[in-house]
C-alpha cells in the first residue's frame, strides 16, 4: 500500500521514519513535506486539496494521515473520507475540539468532563465581572487558532480586561480573538496525554511532556516546544485511569452523540491539581515534538493502530510499546521564536547509535546538502532504558549536528531525571 503523510514538520518526519520499516507499505509521500522528507519519500506539492484529492483516488493510496491542525479544521479529512480514502484526522466538526476553545468548553461543561471554570463571551462587559469574582492569576483565552499564543495568564485584573479588549476588538488575534473564554487558574504539573480514537474505542499512548518555554529552567518566551520525553514518571497508573475515565471517554461518547465521532488522535492538554486530571485543551493532532518521542516508543503496530482508527475498528488491533523511555531535544535557529533563519547550512556527523536518531523539521535540501531554514530546525532524538540514558543519548546525537545560530535547553526531561535519581 502506499500512504500520504500531510505536513511538513518533524512531527510529519517521525511518523514516516516510524512507518517505513512496515513492509505492507510500498511508499510514503510526504505532501508538502521537507527537505528531508524527501529521503524517506516522496514529496508532492499541489495546488490546491482538491488536486490533492484526485491524486490520492487516482493512486489509490491506502491511508492518509493528517499532521496538522490547519487542514482538519479546514474539513481536509471530510473531502478524503467522502471519496473514499481511509484517513486518519478527525472531520471538521470534531476539529473544533482544537478550534474554537468556546465549543470545547462549553461541550466540557455539557458531558461534565472536568475542566477550568469560565465563561466565554463576546461581551467586555460579561468578561469583566467574571474576572472580578476570580482570584489572580486570572487565564484569557482567545477562541480561535493562534499558532499557540491565544493564552494570556494576566497577573492582574487590569492586565486581564485589557487582554479581553485587545482580543476582542480584533488588535491582538484578528478574528480569532472575537470570542473570548476566561477562566481560573489552575496550579498544578502539565501533562500531555494522547489517545488514538476510532470514534468509539481507544488507545491510550504513554503520557509524554513538553517544554514550552524557550530557556533552561523553563524560563523565557512561549515556543511550539523546545524538547519532550515519554513516559513522563510524573503520571501513575491510577492518574492515568482518571484521565481515561473522566475526560477521553466521556468526550468520545459525547462527540459521538453530537453526530461528530473523533476519529484520529485526541491531544489531552491536563492539568493535574492534588492528583486530579483536569482538561486545559483539547488538539486534535500529535503534538510536536511529542509525537517525536512516542513514534520511536512504538515496537510493532503502528500501522495497524492508525489503521484501526481510519477504518473505525480499533478493537482487534493489536501494538507492542517500548519498556523504556525516548527523549527528544529540539535544535531551533538563532531568533526563535521571533524570527526564522533564512538559510544556513547543517553540518551532521554520521550517527554510530541505533538507538538515537534526527527527526527533520525546517530544512530545505539543495544538492546534496541540508539548510537550516525556519524556526524549529530539528529533534534530537535518544532511547533509553531510564529517562537519563535516553537523555544522554538524545545529547550525544545533538553533539554530531551543527549549523550557525543553532540553540537547544540543556535540560529537556529535568522533572523526570529528577524523579529518577532521587
Ligand atoms: P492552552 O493552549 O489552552 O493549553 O494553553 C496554553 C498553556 O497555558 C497551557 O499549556 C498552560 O501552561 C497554560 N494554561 C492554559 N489554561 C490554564 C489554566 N486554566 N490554568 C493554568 N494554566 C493554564
Ligand atoms: N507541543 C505542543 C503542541 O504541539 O501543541
């Protein structure tokens, strides 16, 4: 069979890495893809989704996955299944989940999934009494796609009303943010929990954890994500459990009533306060770079378990997982995340571990050789049997990468090598 990966990040990268060792799959293309992508396959470009469309019928490719959020909440997936092609994301309806923070919050309170309490308005006014009953800090939200930045914890109740104006007279987030949800703060551990869904059954992967902040310490400006590792020790089993109960199966029963069934990969943002999970956001993709360290945490069936979702009968698939851990550092360029780098070459040593390995995200191949050209360059990825040896490793494959302006945190997994070693 052959398959399309649709995206072009490492995210894209790790799941085609992942797959090219299933000997059912006789070729990936990669639409866009990147200049690395382009090892493992084949990218195709097109000009619109509906070329797309009649290339994937005419080629009669076996599945379709979709990495990014934009083309599921575009209603990418509804095109591909209505002619016929399996494919793994969910439909637009069930993207709001990710693409309107009102719809996810107010389907939370209606199938009583524990969540923040808020409100969401359009309304300055409903907003500012709502914020004054709350205590500091108080969290705005914008109800759109934001790239990641429609979150605004205000540390006062003035910074809180003049983040709802911006947002809501159009200066901060355009049209995303002319509908607003404010809600409390939560204080507790983050954790990202992903479930792949078929619309009724589901597959719980181990719970990962990212690093939004851009410096050591988790100091700094907000990023897509500096470095993940997986299985966070941070979560048990009777967490897990909770999450499972309370929130993942509660939203699929939900969604399915709704007329809306989830097929593809719940991204569950949780907040755990005193032991209990609570929903931050729903997205409706992997994460990334989470899903470059849950890809190599696969040992057999992958294919079958995307599969499985695609055709929406995830019952009798049956996947192997790692015992160990997998950790991933991200190589970003010099000025993110405010600016991208434009070109600059990427030295790499050859790699003498199997168990550590690249995955590609802004690169542009010209000839033989790679750029650095984006924000996030590449992850740095190292298995291990504990946090720290998957962690040394994922350091040690870093070591053989170089290119101008390159900048990474040197303490990607620091709460769980903590935990480790105590
Ligand atoms: P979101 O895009 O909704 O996940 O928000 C981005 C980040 O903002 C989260 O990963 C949290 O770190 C933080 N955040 C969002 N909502 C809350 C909340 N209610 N309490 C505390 N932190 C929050
Ligand atoms: N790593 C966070 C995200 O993909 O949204």
């Amino acid at each position: 069979m052959e398959i399309v990966i649709v995206g072009s990040g490492a995210r894209e990268y790790s799941i085609g890495l992942a797959l090219q060792q299933e000997c059912r799959i006789d070729g990936i293309y990669f639409y866009p893809g990147n200049g690395a992508t382009s090892k493992l396959g084949k990218n195709i470009q097109f000009a619109n989704d509906k070329e797309f469309v009649d290339f994937a019928i005419k080629e009669s490719i076996g599945l379709v996955i979709i990495g990014p959020e934009a083309p599921l909440v575009d209603g990418l997936a509804d095109v591909l299944r209505e002619n016929g092609i399996l494919t793994f994301g969910p439909s637009a309806k069930a993207a709001r989940l990710e693409g309107s923070k009102a719809y996810m919050k107010d389907f939370a309170k209606r199938y009583d999934i524990p969540t923040a309490r808020f409100i969401q308005t359009q309304d300055y006014e409903e907003a500012t009494k709502f914020i004054e009953d709350l205590n500091l800090p108080v969290v705005v939200k914008a109800d759109g796609l934001c790239a990641g930045k429609g979150v605004i914890i205000a540390q006062s109740y003035e910074e809180a009303k003049l983040s709802v104006k911006e947002m809501l007279n159009g200066k901060s987030f355009g049209e995303a943010g002319k509908k607003v949800v404010v809600e409390e703060f939560l204080d507790g551990f983050e954790l990202s929990v992903f479930a792949m869904c078929d619309g009724k059954d589901f597959i719980v992967l181990p719970p990962a954890q990212d690093h939004k902040r851009l410096l050591k310490g988790d100091e700094g400006p907000n990023t897509g994500g500096m470095g993940a590792y997986a299985p966070s020790p941070l979560a048990n089993e009777s967490l897990i459990e909770k999450i499972k109960n309370n929130i993942i199966k509660p939203t699929l029963e939900g969604m399915e009533k709704d007329g809306n069934p989830f097929i593809g990969v719940l991204f569950c943002g949780i907040m755990v306060v005193k032991d209990e999970p609570y929903l931050l956001e729903f997205n409706v993709r992997f994460g990334d770079p989470e899903c470059e360290v849950l890809m190599p945490l696969f040992k057999r069936g992958l294919l079958d378990c995307l599969l499985g979702c695609a055709k929406q009968d995830l019952k009798n698939v049956s996947y192997e997982l790692e015992e160990g851990y997998c950790v991933g550092v991200v190589a970003a360029s010099k000025d993110y995340p405010y600016k991208s780098c434009k070109k600059e070459l990427i030295s790499i040593k050859n790699q003498s571990n199997e168990d550590c390995h690249i995955s590609y995200a802004g690169v542009i191949k010209e000839g033989m050789e790679l750029y650095a050209s984006g924000g996030r360059i590449l992850v740095a990825v190292g298995k291990g049997k504990s946090v720290r040896e998957a962690t040394n490793r994922a350091y040690e494959a870093l070591k053989s990468v170089e290119f101008n302006g390159m900048q990474f945190r040197e303490d990607i997994a620091y709460q769980a090598l903590k935990l480790e070693e105590q």
